[in-house]
C-alpha cells in the first residue's frame, strides 16, 4: 500500500505542471473519468476514490483499498478580435493530471490520499498582432488532500483538508512596452466537507468547499499598475487572487443497473478576492448525468451549465478628457476579462464509459464538447486613447479526453 500511494503521487507530480481552460469559470467540470462522463455530477452519487475531492462522504463505495490514477487531455480553441480580426491562442493543449487512494478501515472509517489538477485558465497570443496585446496568461492549480469520512446506518460525512498549490504568470505589451514580472507561485490551506445519505437506492448528498486564499506577488499588481499610471484605475490592483468557494447539493437514483443523478451548486466568484475585482459574478451550475452499468462495463452521459461568470462592465464615454480617466476602467477590466481570462464556455456535453478487464482492474473513459460561444465586451473608452477596439470579442470552444485506471485490492 505503501509504495503504491509513493508511485502513485511521484507520477502526479510529474504531470504537475499543466495549464488549462477549465469549464464552469476556471473550475473543471469534474475531477475523475467517471464523473466527467456524466457531465460533473458527483455530489450525490459515489465515484469510488475519485470522489475523496468532490464529496468525501461518498468514498464509502470502495469496498477495501482503490488506487485510480489518470488525467484530462484538455484542448480549448480560443481566438480574441482585439480590432484585427480573429486571431488564434495558442495554449490550445494540456494534460491535468489526477491520482486518487482510498482504504475501507472497517465498515465505519474510510480514509484516502490524493492528488488533483482542479482548474486553471490561459491563453497565448505572443506570435499574433498588437492587436491581442501579444497577451500570454497562465494560471495552474493544483490540490493535495487527504479525505476522511465515517459512516453509519446509511449516512455519511466525510472531510478532506486540502494544500493547494498555486502558479499564475501574466505578460503583454502595451504602447511598445512589456508588462510581466514571470511566475509567481504560493501555497495555501482549504477544507472540503460533505454528507451523504443512502437509502433504498436513492442517494442525497451535500457538500461545502472553503474559499483558498492565494497571493501571486507581483502579479496583478504589475499588470494593472500601467493602467493606474495613465489614471484608468485609481491604483493597482492587489496580488491575492482567491479561489472562491462552493455549495453543492446533489441526488441520485439507481435501479436495475440504471442510475439517474443531479446536482446543483454555487460557485462564489463574486466574494472572492481578485474575482470580484474583474467583476466576475456568483455561478449557479446545474449537471444531469446518467449511467447504465452491466456487469464488467458502464456507459454513462451526461450535461453540465453554469453561465458565464464575466459581467460586462459598462465602458467610459467616447471623447477622452470630458470626464476624469477613471471613468475607463470598466473599459480596461473588459479588456483583461476577454483578453487574458476568458472563461466563457456555458454548456458542457459528455460522454463516457468503463471497461472491467477483471474483479481488480477497469478503465474509465470520457469525451467532453463544449460548444462554442463568442462573447462582446465594450471598450470604446480606451479606443478612444488608441489603446483598443471600440470593442473586444473572443470565441471559445473545448474539447476533452479523460482516462482513468483503476486498481482494488
């Protein structure tokens, strides 16, 4: 055991260093091939280990000891009309890996390790034109944490203190400048807590996830610091960038080999710090997902939307001069909202499967689509100092593939 949980975290770490678009704002839609396959839903169904991250409280469905261990192909097609026509990102591919371990105790205490790519977000438009800012933004997210759940006569509740590790690295050029002070990393504790209760066939399950303060020093303090200089905003911004919590609820249904499941939650972009300074809004994500499982496969589909979290802000007036310069920052914010951080996508469609080559060993897998949206900020305050379009539109699209071995002993 122990020197499977040992390979098991060396191999994460090796894939560790990933940058990504996630879905519902910079927060994949699912950790784990299963859920991934039915659209996100995992706060009212198990998943078996890979549920230690989504809610603790339903790793009881291992039944002695799972190692899963796999990542999400994550391929986003991003392109931003800064006044030139559409031009492509190339961050258009990246691997986020994910290795879960859970031990039945008795049929009381479960506990696990893990180790989890989360979220992230970037884009890179340094080979295109001055029309993109030459932006490149990266922001990578990864999470450690250790469930422990009791359970007794059908209820359980579960908790998972996390150590989340944080990269984030914005650069572009302004005016025949660059802007960027390289990576900037951090460190930081958060709790996941969840409860769930089974009863004949019917499984309700509830979840919190804790805000993660980070700070990436030199950060958004140096990216937005031009824009104070020229009077757009009344300062620089502050470096804490904070990933913000949740509240979920979730239900499934499962007869015959045929499982039903829904869940909602809130994802709190508008408390949290640095979000809600880019005026990003609360997120409501609904998921449905479906599975049918025979004896030695599964098949699963699945939907998930959460609207999207970036609030236009309304722009500065045309004529530079007749109104203090403050009066563009809804302008700038529009600007780095589609330029540099652009988690626009809404609808997620997903598909999936498990194939059991024996009693100890599956494979789970998952296609997600997210259709393309294309989203238009005003920026005609800044065009008017030569600084932008009249206005700024990016187009999104995903597309992803998750795999996942399992191995119970």
């Amino acid at each position: 055991m122990k020197k499977t949980i040992k390979l098991a975290l060396v191999a994460a770490m090796a894939l560790g260093a990933t940058s990504a678009f996630a879905t519902n704002g910079d927060l994949l839609i699912g950790i784990g091939a299963k859920a991934r396959g039915m659209g996100g839903v995992s706060i009212g169904m198990g998943h078996g280990a890979e549920s230690g991250i989504a809610n603790p409280a339903l790793i009881t469905s291992v039944e002695g000891t799972e190692v899963s261990f796999g990542g999400t192909l994550f391929m986003p097609n991003v392109s931003l009309d800064g006044g030139a026509g559409y031009k492509d990102s190339a961050a258009d591919m990246s691997m986020i890996p994910s290795v879960s371990i859970v031990n039945k105790v008795n049929d009381n205490f479960y506990w696990g390790i893990g180790m989890w790519g989360t979220a992230g977000m970037g884009v890179d438009y340094r080979d295109e034109t001055a029309e993109t800012m030459n932006m490149v933004t990266n922001l990578q997210l990864m999470q450690f944490g250790v469930p422990l759940t009791y359970a007794v006569s059908g209820f359980s509740v579960g908790v998972t203190p996390i150590l989340q590790y944080g990269a984030l690295d914005i650069n572009y050029h302004m005016a025949g400048t660059e802007y960027g002070e390289g990576v900037a990393q951090d460190l930081a504790f958060g709790i996941n807590i969840g409860a769930a209760y089974e009863i004949a066939g019917v499984t309700i399950g509830a979840l919190y996830k804790s805000a993660i303060d980070m700070e990436y020093k030199g950060q958004l303090s140096s990216a937005t610091q031009p824009f104070a200089d020229f009077g757009i905003f009344p300062g620089a911004m502050g470096d804490n960038l904070e990933q913000p919590a949740e509240i979920g609820l979730g239900i499934s249904y499962a007869i015959a080999g045929n499982t039903i499941a829904v869940d909602f939650k809130q994802i709190k972009w508008g408390d949290a710090k640095g979000y809600k300074d880019f005026n990003w809004e609360n997120q409501n994500v609904f998921a449905l997902g479906y599975e049918y499982a025979a004896d030695a496969w599964a098949v699963r589909l699945g939907y998930n939307y959460g609207k999207n979290p970036i609030k236009e802000l309304p722009a500065g007036p045309a004529q530079n001069g007749t109104v203090p310069m403050s009066s563009y920052a809804g302008d700038a914010m529009n600007l780095f909202n589609l330029a540099g951080f652009p988690a626009t996508t809404e609808s997620h469609i997903t598909i999936g499967g498990t194939y059991d080559f024996s009693k100890k060993v599956s494979l789970d897998g998952a296609f997600t689509y997210a259709p393309e949206t294309e989203t238009s900020f005003d920026t005609s305050g800044l065009a008017s100092m030569g600084m932008a379009a009249p206005e700024t539109s990016v187009k999104h699209s995903q597309t992803a593939l998750s795999v996942q071995l399992n191995y119970n002993f």
